[in-house]
C-alpha cells in the first residue's frame, strides 16, 4: 500500500496529555518504516532532568524555548515521526515550523478520559493536585488551547479505543488529507464494506473528485435537489462531476417536508426514466433531510438499487439525517412511515454551504448536536453549554463520530441506534400536530426537554442534568416549549410513531450527560405529564 505520507516528509502526532502520541507515533513509525522522534524526550536529555524539574527549577519559558528550537531543528530533517508535547504547537510559529516539513495529526480525547490517562502520573507540571484539582486544571487548559487545537485540520478521536485502532484512523485520515489537502474523512463500516464521510471547507467543487475514487461508475449522474437549493448549488455539483467525466442531469422535487410523500417519490422515478439512468447511475442527493430521505428512497428502489451519494447543504442534515443509511417517506398517517435502509457510496460535507442557510435553520441542526452531545460526547455538549466549539469544521465532525460509533455498532436499529431518537417521540408528535410550523430541530429541542423531564420524574436522572440540558437548548435559542398545541392531539399523535410496539411507546431518556437509556411503556400519566410541562 502506497504510504499516506510522502518520502521526504515528516509526521507530527500532537494533542493535549493523555491522548497517546508517543504511542500512537511508536505504532506509526513502526507502520511507516520511520524513525520516532520524541520531543519530551530529547528536551529532558538537553537538560538532564525530567519534565517536571525543568519547569520546577527552569521555568515554562526556558522550556518553551527549547520546544521552539528543537520544532525548527527536526523540521529541517525528513521522514520522521515526531511525537510532540502536549504544550508544544499551541505556539502559531510552532506549528507553522511542523507544518511546514509534513502533515501535523491533532490527538483528542475528552475530560474524563484524559483524567483517567494522567492521574496516576506524578509527572504532569500542569496537573497539581488531587483529582478534582487535576479535573480542573484539565478543563481549563482544553479551554485556553481550544483555538491552538482547532486550527490543526487534521484531527483523531482517541476516546475508549486502542492505540492501533487510533493508528487505524490516523492513516485514514492521512489518506483522506492525500485525497483532498484538510479534509477530515471518516470511515464507516457497514454490512456491504464500508463508506467514508467526507468534511472539508470548499470541498463541494471536488465532488466528482470523491465519486470517481470510490469506482462509481461515469455516465449519467441524476442532481436530486429542489429550486432554490439548486440555484445555490446545482452548477458547482454538475461541473465538478463534468470534469470527472459525469453526465450530470437534474431532477427536482418540491422544496418542504409536505412533499416527503411516495408521491413525489414517483416523479423522480419518471425523471429517472426519461434520463435513462440504469443501475450504476449515482442518484446524488444535494440538500436537507427532505430531500436526502426521499433521494435515498429512491435510490434504494429504483431498478431495484442504484449507487446513493449524500450530499447535505444543512447542519441537521450534516449531522443526522446524511449518517447511517436510513431512508424514508411519510404517510398521512404519520412520519417516515414507508423507507428503506441504504448506505451511501460517500457523503460528502462542505460547511461552507452553510453560509446561505437561514439562521432559523442552523439552529435547528445546533438541536441535532446537543443531543449527541448528551448521547455519547460529554464535551461537546459542554463546548455548547459554554464557550462553544473551537471552529464550525471540528462541531459537525465531532457530533458526526458521535452518531457514527452508534451506527457502527447497530445498523439496522436493533438496539443502541435507537438511543438515537432522544427527544423524538415527543418531537414527532409535536411537529407533525404543529402541521410543520416548527422546524424538526425545533420539535427535538422541546421533546429532549420533555424527555429529561420525564427521566427526572422516573428518578433516572437529577433535576440538575434536565436543568442543564434546558438552558444549554435555550442558550442556543431554541424552543423549550411549544403554544397552541392540545395535549390530547399530541398524545395521540406519538401513538402513529414507527418506534411505537403495538400500543406501548418507547423513550429515549437522559441519566446523565452521555448516559442515556431505552424506556419502554413508562405508564401514561408519566408521559402525559412530561408532554404537558412543555406544552403551554
């Protein structure tokens, strides 16, 4: 296999303590034929003292001098792996310096898991203290090193994984920065093999690109998209698959939710014929959920399955509805009632489309990542409680991992993926009865508020969790609750949800920030009063 980093360059592992450089590097040195190079290392040689005495007796400045020194004399040699510390490219010149010899990999891992890494060490300058001093001190400096790290594109989880599989993900991401410079490009397996998941700024013009190194086939392509989404979009798409050798033909539906019907499923049938599209044509879904639902949909029936690309030009979108290979249309009864699993070839994600979105609707997806915050990122739903994240790329792919793990791990709901549908049974029921006056993000706000409610009454989860989740989604400026609507019509609505069992509903409830559980038939006064406290 051809190395995902070219001769002559070095590779630079960096991230905050705790998230394995040196022995993710080991594993990558040992992978790439290279020699380590450890930073820490060679500085505690310089002085001949370990860390914590060099900034004991030293000072941090002397040390940081010697960090600066040694980034600009290993980028002057080659075909090293260079595991830095955790402090080192905080400094701009730095990191320019590293960058400048080769790619630079930023290691993450959230709070908890950095605090179980590093509190046995006695080592840690920066870590004084007992644990919750350490667990404070650890915060604190995620936060003043935010921005440092957020502007390194290149970016690897390493939260519950092995140092291989971390180096699993790093050469794919390095595979992904070959195929396009700073794209983060994640991997999901599936039943069938695999897919990736494509997050880039200005990265929609490569689209072709990304087509024809997954072997999709050239000749007709079919745009699935609306009026106003394509003006924006449409010609960036068919241009870049031109240049790929493509023959791109657009098929429009009508813009809204009211239009997800079987209906409009069959005029893109008949735009699908006229075009004479056959088996191996892409169906390329370019919009929101509405339209990814219903360009899946077809993709997956049309002549019993051509290949699916997602391309999603909102934030609920990027974050939910493109990731996991669920498609469907709804019925008069109900939402999503008619659908199909399938997978797509690549999704493809620009967040700089998300500059013409509407503000309304961005904070609509914002509603999407709380709840993956709440799921399965205890971080990144303090980012959005706080300070917020460090950059829009770095929000959309950690909620992305987030509801890739889960899907992973079950990909045709038969269990954790359904952990997925936090605030939605409420929220279904809400948005369907508010004839689609609130937005779906909008709707999931106010049932995961209803949801948190509800596990405070089951004394599932403090009263302090819900109170945190609530002010989280109104800091946000979301809804936390909904006027004009009968509690009766809601209620009988969230009997017509798909995740219902006969009469007995299912519920998604938060025990705390990235605990959640499944709740099946928890008694109808309980749901009936958790529906009523958000329904005024």
């Amino acid at each position: 296999m051809e190395s995902p980093v070219a001769d002559g360059c070095n590779l630079t592992i960096t991230g905050f303590m705790g998230t394995g450089k040196t022995t993710v590097g080991r594993i990558m040195a040992d992978r790439l034929g290279r020699r380590l190079v450890d930073m820490d290392e060679l500085i505690e040689a310089e002085f001949g003292k370990p860390i914590a005495q060099i900034f004991a007796q030293e000072g941090e400045e002397l040390f940081r001098q010697a960090e600066a020194r040694l980034c600009q004399t290993l980028a002057g040699e080659t075909d090293l792996v260079i595991a830095t510390g955790g402090g080192t490219l905080v400094s701009e010149d730095n990191r320019q310096t590293l960058e400048g010899s080769g790619p630079v990999v930023c290691l993450t891992a959230g709070v908890d898991t950095v605090l179980e890494r590093v509190e046995t060490f006695e080592d840690r300058p920066l870590l004084p203290g007992d644990r919750e001093e350490k667990r404070r001190n650890i915060e604190s400096l995620l936060l003043n090193r935010r921005d440092a790290y957020g502007r390194i594109p290149l970016r690897v989880p390493t939260d519950g994984v092995e140092p291989e599989t971390v180096a699993e993900r790093v050469l794919d991401t390095l595979a992904g920065n070959n195929e396009i410079a700073e794209m983060t490009r994640i991997t999901v397996p599936t039943p069938e093999g695999h897919y990736h998941i494509c997050i880039g700024e200005g990265i929609l013009v490569n689209a072709g690109r990304l087509l024809s190194n997954r072997g999709v086939a050239k000749g007709k392509a079919a745009i699935v998209s609306n009026a106003e989404i394509a003006e924006h979009y449409a010609d960036t798409v068919s241009e870049s698959l031109k240049k790929e050798g493509y023959t791109p033909v657009l098929c429009l539906v009508p813009e809204g939710e009211e239009h997800k019907t079987l209906a409009t499923v069959h005029s893109l049938y008949d735009q699908f014929v006229a075009a004479e599209l056959d088996r191996r044509s892409p169906i390329v879904g370019l919009g929101g959920g509405v339209i990814g639902d219903m360009a899946g949909f077809a993709a997956a029936t049309y002549l019993r399955g051509a290949p699916f690309v997602q391309i999603p030009t909102s934030l609920l979108a990027m974050v939910d509805a493109s990731v996991g290979g669920k498609t469907a249309v709804d019925l008069p009864q109900g939402k999503n009632l008619v659908g199909a699993f399938k997978q797509p070839v690549v999704v493809i994600i620009d967040p700089e489309v998300l500059a013409e979105l509407p503000a309304a609707e961005f904070r609509s997806g914002l509603a999407e990542i709380v709840k993956h915050g709440i799921l399965g990122d205890p971080d990144l739903f303090r980012q959005l409680e706080g300070q917020g994240p460090a950059n829009l790329t770095q929000m959309i792919a950690d909620a992305v991992r987030v509801k890739v793990e889960v899907v992973i791990e079950d990909p045709f709901e038969k269990g954790r993926r359904a952990t997925l549908n936090l605030g939605h049974t409420f929220g279904h029921a809400i948005e369907q009865v508010s004839g689609y006056s609130l937005r779906h993000g909008e709707a999931v706000a106010i049932g995961t508020v209803a949801a948190a409610r509800m596990a405070v009454a089951l004394d599932r989860c403090d009263a302090q969790t819900a109170s945190r989740i609530e002010s989280c989604l109104a800091r946000l400026e979301l809804p936390t609750e909904a006027s004009g609507l009968e509690l009766n019509d809601v209620y009988a609505m969230m009997f017509k949800d798909k995740k219902r069992s006969g009469r007995m509903l299912r519920f998604i409830i938060p025990q705390a920030i990235g605990d959640v559980v499944i709740i099946d038939d928890p008694g109808e006064q309980v749901v009936q009063e958790a529906l009523a406290s958000v329904l005024t």
